[in-house]
C-alpha cells in the first residue's frame, strides 16, 4: 500500500466505560466459559461480544453437534461444557444418545447406527463400521445463545454486546485491557487480566505475540427445513445402490463435505447442512469471506433444487437460513510458551500442567500464555497448536474447558497476587476437578506423559 492509498485516523481520547478484574474478548464457547468461571471463581468479568447474541460458531456459526468430549471408556469432558448440554436439554434443545445406546454390547450394532447416525452422535474416529454410537449433543443453535446468556447473566458477568475489538492497550509489557469499536465510537474496557477468545487471535496478535497463519476449510452452514426425515431414511435404507448414487450426485454438486451432507437437529423437519467444504478462503480477508458467503450459498442453491427433484423427503424442502457466521475454523495460532503438535494430540501425551482435555488429548497451561506480554491468555481455537493439531482439537467442548480453566488461572493469579504466568498450575488443576471437569492432569493407562517442564 502507498501514502496515497491511506488515511490517517485523528488521534482521540477514548472514555473508559468499564473496569474489572477480568476483561473476555469474544463471547463464544470459550470466552462464555471462561468469563463464567471467573466470576464463579470471585473476580469480576467483563465480556465483549461484536455481535447481538453468545455462543460465537456455536450458534452464530449453527455447528449442530457438541463433539470430541467422549473417548472409548468415558465421557471425557464435564464442567461448564455438560453444564450446557443439561441446561439445552432442559429445554428440549438438545439430543443425545442415552447411556443404554452407548452401551458397549449394542453400540456398533447397525440398528444404533440407524438410529443415531443421522444425529452425528457417532464416534467416526474409528475404522470399524457401523461407527459406535458415543456422548455426544445434537443441539439448536437458538439454545446454545440462551443457555450462554442465562449462564453468563446468572455468574453476573458486566456483558457488552456490539462491541467490536480494535486494539489491545498494554502498558510496561502487560495487558491492561482493550479498546472496542461501537455505534457511540470507541470505548476502553479496562481489566488486570484479559483473555483473548475471539478465535482469530485479536487480542494477542495486536499486543505483538508471536502467531502461526493456520487455514483449513470455511463452510457456509444452512438449515433446510419442510424435509420428511423418515421418507429420506426409508430411502437410504430400502434402496442402497439408488440411494449411493444420488447422494454420489448430490456430493458432487457440493464439492466437498463430511459422509453425510445433512444431519437432522431437534427442530421436527429441518435438517442440518455442514457443507460446503471451500478451500482458498482466508478467514482473515473481507474479499475471501465475502466471496465464501457467495461461493457458498450458490452451490447450495443448486444442491436444494437437485434434492427437491431427485431424493426422497426432500420434495418440498426449503432454505430456512444460512448461518449469520462464516464457518472459519482456523486463521491465527497461538505462538506460545508450548506449541501442541499434532503427535501430541495423536499420542494422547500428558503434560504436568495439563488443565483441561478433549475426547483423549490434553492442553498444557503453557499452550494458553502468549510469549512477550504478560496478563494474557489465549482460551479458544486459537490456541498455541500447529495447524494439523489445531484440526484435531478444536471442537466446542475442548474450547469451553479451556476458557474454563482460563477464568480460574485468572482468578487465582488475582487472588494470590501473581501474574497469569506464576500462577501455581496445581491449583488451576485442583479447582478444574472441584468444578467437575476433568483438567486430564491423571494419566490413563494407555497415555504417555510427556518429560518436558
Ligand atoms: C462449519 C463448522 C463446523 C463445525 N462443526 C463442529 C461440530 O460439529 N462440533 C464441534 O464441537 N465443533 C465444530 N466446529 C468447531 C467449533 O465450532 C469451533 O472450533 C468453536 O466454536 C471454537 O470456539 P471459540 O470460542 O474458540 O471460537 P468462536 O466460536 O469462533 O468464538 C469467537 C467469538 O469471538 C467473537 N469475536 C471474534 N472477533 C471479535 C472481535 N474483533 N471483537 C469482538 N468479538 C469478536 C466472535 O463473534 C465469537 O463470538 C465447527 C466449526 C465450523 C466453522
């Protein structure tokens, strides 16, 4: 860019309108769970959202299911992440396979495969086939944003919504809070803590961490509802070979996505479309997300007018919405203290300072703290992986047990007087547990502990 291609911003005063312990950017499922377990936790949190609503791609971004918490003996991931799905199910947002269908003498049997594949609560992870049915939560996206609100509201968490990060203000090399874009212009939100949960690494790469350039497939999310469910599976199982070759067409106009292009939601007759895989779309770029959204919705026009002429339940099937998110799941990573490899992940490696988990793999505190500026942590898929790690790794509960344990490290470094980085890992470990999530700091017997301090 030349001198001509640029304005300079007049230089103004910005007013303070908040002050607190603990400053979140980003009110999806890492940032929601972290600034509810600060303030479960004593301090006082602030939480910044740019957009009206909570839940971040859970919602905005309309994933359908809560995956990745539940390994080959147990459900692996607890704390404020099931805490959701109860509050969800509560309502009659949320579906899971009880604990008789997960049972190890019917689960990979083809009739739990019948009846839980098309809910996406299957462990697809495995070679075998049918895959066993596993814990996982099938969830309405309307749900997810008042669960988050209702948790956020009842921990007394100061919300702001509509208020877009700009920049991270630090002073002496700590983080003391940031400036946000509004409707009544910039406003500094001031905290002795700040987590970055913005997913894209905001906060941390404007106070001049070290970050990786991460990219993997965006996808334009769609519901379809009008769909007769049942027809559509009577199908697919009464005639296979016609079935193998529409949905073979159907994947072709796609061009890209998971074994099944729809899924169904706890909506009666909407379904649920993870598609398309797009590659070349740079999550960070207005040119390539605007060009997502377009790419995105044009194939799947085509997609909805194939099925309604060809597949059975499909006939009078509608768009009810495109996600108002663009499905992003990786643009910056985390450069920190230690950088999760995908062996890691792979060889389900413990950590001395692990504190949370997913499904079998295990965060290190480290992987949260930013190099070169301290009062920060990073809580989200923004974490300090490598690409292909990050891949495996960044499904909503891991996040939210991450932004978990993130507003326990900050309330307890507050408490004790010590910075985000000094604070006594054991304690982060020990309050984890007394929340009922697991920080995966006890090995199983098939882990391997890695040496490394
Ligand atoms: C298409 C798609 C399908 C997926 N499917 C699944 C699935 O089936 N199961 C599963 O468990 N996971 C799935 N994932 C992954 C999962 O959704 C994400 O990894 C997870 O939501 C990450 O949580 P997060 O809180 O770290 O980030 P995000 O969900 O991205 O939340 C970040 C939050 O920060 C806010 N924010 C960002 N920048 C700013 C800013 N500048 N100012 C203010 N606020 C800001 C955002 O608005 C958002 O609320 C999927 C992801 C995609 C894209």
């Amino acid at each position: 860019m030349t001198l001509s291609d640029s304005v300079r911003r007049p230089e103004a005063a910005v007013p303070v309108v908040s002050t607190s312990d603990v400053v979140v950017v980003g009110g999806g499922p890492a940032g929601v769970s972290a600034a509810v377990s600060a303030a479960r936790n004593g301090v006082s949190a602030t939480l910044v959202e740019r957009y009206p609503y909570l839940g971040g791609l859970a919602s905005g971004g309309m994933v359908l299911v809560l995956d990745d918490m539940h390994n080959d003996t147990e459900i692996s991931v607890r704390g404020q992440a099931m805490e959701i799905v109860e509050r969800m199910h509560a309502k009659g947002l949320c579906v899971y396979p009880p604990e008789a269908d997960r049972d190890p003498a019917v689960r990979a049997t083809e009739d739990m495969w019948r009846k839980w594949s098309r809910w996406g609560v299957f462990d697809f992870h495995t070679h075998t086939k049918p895959h066993p049915v596993i814990f996982a939560a099938a969830f309405d996206p309307e749900g997810f944003k008042q669960a988050s609100l209702d948790m956020v509201r009842e921990a007394g968490v100061n919300l702001r919504l509509h208020s877009w990060f700009q920049s991270t203000i630090v002073e002496d090399g700590r983080a003391a809070g940031v400036i946000v874009e509004t409707k009544e212009g910039p406003q500094a939100i001031r905290g002795s803590v700040v987590i970055d949960a913005t997913g894209d690494l905001d906060v941390a790469a404007s106070a001049s961490a070290p970050f990786a350039e991460g990219a993997y497939i965006v996808t334009t999310v769609s519901r379809i509802g009008g769909v007769d469910t049942d027809e559509a599976e009577r199908f697919q199982y009464g005639e296979p070979e016609r079935f193998a070759e529409l949905d073979r067409q159907a994947k072709r106009i796609i061009g890209g996505c998971w074994q099944y292009w729809w899924l169904k939601t706890p909506l009666p007759g909407i379904v649920w479309c993870n598609c398309p895989h797009m590659v070349g779309f740079d999550g960070m770029k207005v040119g390539d997300l605007t060009g997502a959204e377009i790419e995105g919705r044009r194939r799947m026009k085509a997609l909805l007018e194939f099925a309604r002429e060809n597949i059975p339940g499909f006939a009078r099937a509608y768009f009810v919405d495109f996600a108002p998110q663009t499905g992003v799941r990786q643009t910056r990573l985390l450069d920190g203290d230690y950088v999760v490899t995908k062996r890691d992940v792979m060889d389900r490696v413990h950590f001395h300072d692990s504190v949370c988990r997913g499904r079998d793999y295990y965060t290190p505190y480290r992987a949260m703290l930013p190099k070169g500026v301290e009062q920060l942590l990073v809580a989200g898929r923004h974490y300090s992986a490598t690409p292909q790690a990050q891949k495996l790794s960044r499904e909503i509960p891991p996040c939210m047990a991450m932004g978990e344990a993130a507003g326990i490290a900050a309330a307890q470094a507050l408490d004790s007087g010590v910075t985000v980085r000094e604070v006594d890992v054991r304690a982060i470990q020990r309050q984890m547990r007394a929340q009922g999530a697991d920080p995966g700091d006890r090995p199983a017997a098939n882990a391997l502990v890695a040496e490394a301090a």
